[in-house]
C-alpha cells in the first residue's frame, strides 16, 4: 500500500493519505452529488420542452392539480434512486500510475487514466460536501475538449494527496516506455518536494466592491429572460392583476385621454429603471456567488485560482501550458478602466462551459488596467499588449460585408416601403443600414495585428476591446485564405490555430501575410519548444 502525505491549505499538520492499490468505494455523501447532478441534467432536458408545455396548457394552473403533485413526486423518488444506484455501482484506484473508474448504471463504463497524461487537477468543495470534509477531483488530460474523469466524493486530504501524486509524476517525466524501469521505490515515493509543495505567492485577489463591478459590467441575466419567455404572458397578467387590486387599471394609463403623454413617458421610464436595477441585482448576485473569496497564486512553475462562495473550486494550471492571453473590454469596462483578463489553455469547444468551471481557462475578473497589464508580464515577460503598432486591416473589410450581406437586405426593405407608401419602413431601413455601417466602421477601425519578435498580437473588437497575445512556437497550424476578389487586390487573411482555439485576421496585405506565416513556421520549426 502507499502512503502520501497531503497538508491542507488551513492546516499545516501533515496528514497520512492511503491512495493505491486496492479499489475504493465513494462516501455516502456522494448520493447527495449524484442526485443533484441527475436533477440538474432531468431540467435542462425539460428546458426544451416548455415552449411546448406553455402553449398547450397553462402550466402555473397545472401544477396545483394532484396528477401534478404526483408526478413532481415521482420524478424526485427517481431522481434520488438513480443517485443511490449511481453511488453503488461506482468505484476506483490508483494503481501503478494510473487512475481506473468503473461506474455502471445502464451501460459500463470503465476509464484509465495515465497519472502522466493528466494536466490539470480541480477541486471543488460543493456546499454540502464542506461541512463534511469531502470534494470533487476533477481530471482532464491535454488536447481534450472534455473533463476526462471525475472522483466525486473522497476526503479533502485524500483530494490534495492526489494532486500531489500527479504533480510527482509530471514532475519526474514518467511516460508509457519507461515506466517499467522506474524503480517501485520511485513510484511509490512521497512527492514531498513536487511543485506542489513550492511556496504560493499570492499575485491577485478580487474584493468584494471589484466583484460587484464584474456584476455590473458583465450582465448575463438576459440568459435568464431569454429561458422565460414562454412564461411572460402569465406574468403580465399576474403583475396586471396586482395592479389592479391596489386600484391601478394598465388600460387607463394608455387610454387616449387618461394621462399626458409625458407623464406616461415618466412611468415607463421609472418602470424600466426598477427592471434593469434588478437584472443588475441578479447579475451581481451570480458574480459574487461565483467569485466570492478570489485569489490567483503562483507556486513554482503553476498558477491556481480558487473561490466561491458556496461551492469552492481550486483549478491549477502550468505556466507553459498557458496558449495565450486575452483581455476583454466592454463599452462599460472602458469606461471604468477595467479589464477581464483570460489565461486560456486548451480548448472546450465541444462543451459549453461556464467561464470560472472550465478547467482549461483562468479568468481574473474585473481587474484594472495596470494590474492587467502586471498579469500578463508575470505570465508571459515583456508582452505589452497596448503599446503595440497594429496593423489595421484593408477598408474593403467594409465594402465587403456591405455588399455580400446587407446590401440586398436593405434595397429590399426601401422597395416595400416605397411601394406600400410606408415612409416609416425607409426610414427604418436607412437607420438600421447606417448603423451597421458604423458597427462594420468600427470592426474595421479596432481589428489589426502585430509582432514584436516575441510575441503575435491580434487587436479586435466593436464597441469594445479585446486583445490577444500568444507565442509563435505554440502555433499547431497556418492557413492563408484568399478569394478571387481578394488576390486580385492583393489581400489575404491568415488563420492560426492553437490548442486554446483559432485566431483569425482578415484582409491583411498578401506578402505581409506571407512574411509572418513564415516567420510562425520557421519558429515552430527551429526552436522545437516543448509546452506541455
């Protein structure tokens, strides 16, 4: 059997952790995270079906009837049994530098991970696993688009222990033709001078006020509206109806002679400010929820986040591992001279992930513009994301988009209005044509890209700002794209695709395109870096 040593962040006692050979069964407390889990996914599944569910009957009424009362009741006995039959057919091991998982509900499943092919380890503590000393070990392995394998209820010891035991693994380069030849004595070892182990120094942390900005400025309860559309009808009828009991009619303040035109103005606008000061509320409930307790450390060669104020979550990630950086700003983060700054790895296109519960991207939330700045230097020195001479691309970037997209759209639109003898439809379509060719003016006017030797720098954006910076040896692959029309003005869009995702910069000129797409291959080539 082998023991690890494991040091929790609030207690600086060592611990003996038992982490090999023989297989484990989960704490019952797992029942609770299977449940859960199979309540989350048995609602976004219904998700799809309320527009249905909506039209056909009124769900509100519905669900007072006893057929309801019924079926609520049989879908949560459901839910929890599969939780039970979830934590009973589960097990796992660690053993001889791999992590096995077999779990069975309907179809077996059996997972082998190679300790030396994981490279991120994340923790979670879920609510109601802290009173109790449990977490949540989630591993993933390079080039995945999803999370490879989750332990779902072990002792926080046992989690750190096991991070550790990866961390060694990595750290002494253990690979599949070579692993018979480590000794049992060096497998077996107590990593007590891993990464892990390496002094944190703290390089950030998030306040509670940088927090509720973060709320402010990011606002993505429109998600939220948008799910509850189909209930909007019954809504409106129930604020009518309170309305009217305290003697307020909705058709009387619209009526033709009720009120004066500006008082009605008056109302809705103070209407509108209580509805967008409560979309903020809950935007800045989610955020604080989410980054409650934020701090982003450094120990050795890796970087780790943790917060939350419910469920904590502490993700690691290796500095070279690290594809690129961006900073992102809206039209209200300039304004307030903030900045959200992204460290991203590898990519999770295939599965849409929160922001803070990827395991492949570090955000530092809400930062300001000098400690972005500080950020990126820590992670990759000497990158000046501000400073550079972009190169801005070609004016036909707007003829183009005009022609190809909305040009017919907009000729359409001012011949029914002049036909109907509808002014206000021309007028609509001339508005709507000038302001896309001001969006396209200001497409045109941020997107540009530069190259100090160093490092690539893309600049994008429309009413904001976002900025890019990766290294050219982590490129995986080069395209240069032209159309007929393009060569003939001597233009060409270049395409680079790395681990974290592809950058795109159109309508640059060819030969400069050409100049720097060589320039990536010869570094990738020559200095034949590793960063995994």
């Amino acid at each position: 059997m082998t023991e690890q040593t494991s040091s929790l962040p609030s207690d600086n006692t060592p611990v003996k952790v038992d982490t090999g050979d023989d297989w484990r069964r989960l704490s019952p407390i797992a029942i609770v995270y299977f449940t859960v889990r199979n309540i989350i996914n048995t609602a976004q599944g219904l998700v799809y079906a309320i527009p249905a569910i909506a039209v056909s009957f009124n769900a509100f009424d519905s669900l007072n009837s006893p057929e309801a009362h019924i079926g609520i009741a049989a879908v949560v006995l459901i839910t929890t049994l599969s939780g039970v039959v979830s934590f009973l057919m589960y097990k796992f091991r660690v053993h001889n530098q791999h992590v096995e998982i077999h779990t069975y509900v309907f179809q077996r499943r059996y997972t082998n991970l190679p300790l030396w092919r994981i490279q991120n380890v994340k923790i979670e503590l879920p609510f109601y696993y802290r009173p109790f000393g449990y977490a949540l070990v989630v591993l993933d392995t390079a080039g995945s688009g999803k999370e490879e394998a989750k332990i779902v209820a072990v002792p926080l010891a046992y989690a750190h222990a096991l991070r550790k035991r990866v961390l060694f693994e990595k750290a002494h380069h253990l690979e599949p033709n070579n692993t018979a030849e480590v000794s049992s004595s060096q497998s077996t070892a107590e990593p007590s001078h891993t990464q892990d182990d390496a002094a944190e120094e703290v390089l950030n942390t998030r306040s509670v006020g940088d927090i509720v900005i973060h709320g402010i400025t990011n606002n993505r309860v429109w998600i939220i509206l948008g799910a509850a559309a189909p209930f909007y009808d019954d809504v409106f009828g129930y604020v009518s109806q309170w309305l009217a009991e305290k003697g307020l009619q909705l058709n009387q303040l619209v009526g033709e002679q009720a009120i004066a035109w500006w008082q009605f103005s008056l109302y809705a606008f103070v209407v509108l400010m209580m509805v967008m000061a409560a979309i903020a509320l809950l935007s800045v409930g989610g955020a604080l929820f989410t980054f409650y307790g934020y701090t982003l450390s450094r120990a050795d060669d890796r970087y780790i986040r943790r917060s939350g104020l419910l469920n904590k979550l502490e993700v690691s990630m290796r500095s070279s591992r690290i594809q690129m950086i961006t900073a992102k700003q809206d039209w209200l983060d300039k304004i307030l001279k903030r900045v959200n700054l992204y460290f991203e790895q590898n990519s999770t296109a295939s599965q849409q992930v929160q922001e803070l519960m990827s395991p492949n991207k570090l955000i530092v939330p809400s930062v300001t513009e000098s400690e972005a700045i500080a950020l990126s230097q820590e992670v990759m020195p000497g990158c000046d994301l501000h400073h550079q001479h972009y190169h801005t691309i070609s004016k036909r970037f707007i003829l183009h988009w005009i022609a190809v997209a909305w040009t017919v759209p907009f000729l359409l639109a001012v011949t029914i209005g002049v036909l109907s003898n509808h002014l206000d439809i021309v007028v609509l379509a001339l508005g709507g044509f000038v302001s896309v060719c001001l969006l396209l003016t200001l497409r045109w006017w941020r997107w540009g890209i530069a190259f100090d030797e160093q490092y690539i720098y893309v600049r994008r954006g429309r009413i904001g700002v976002d900025y890019l910076c990766f290294e050219p040896y982590k490129v995986q692959q080069v395209m240069v794209k032209q159309s007929v029309f393009m060569k003939r003005r001597g233009l060409a869009t270049l395409k680079v695709v790395l681990a974290s995702g592809s950058v795109t910069v159109p309508f640059l000129p060819e030969k400069y395109v050409h100049n720097l797409a060589n320039v990536i291959l010869h570094e990738v080539e020559s200095t034949r870096r590793s960063w995994m």
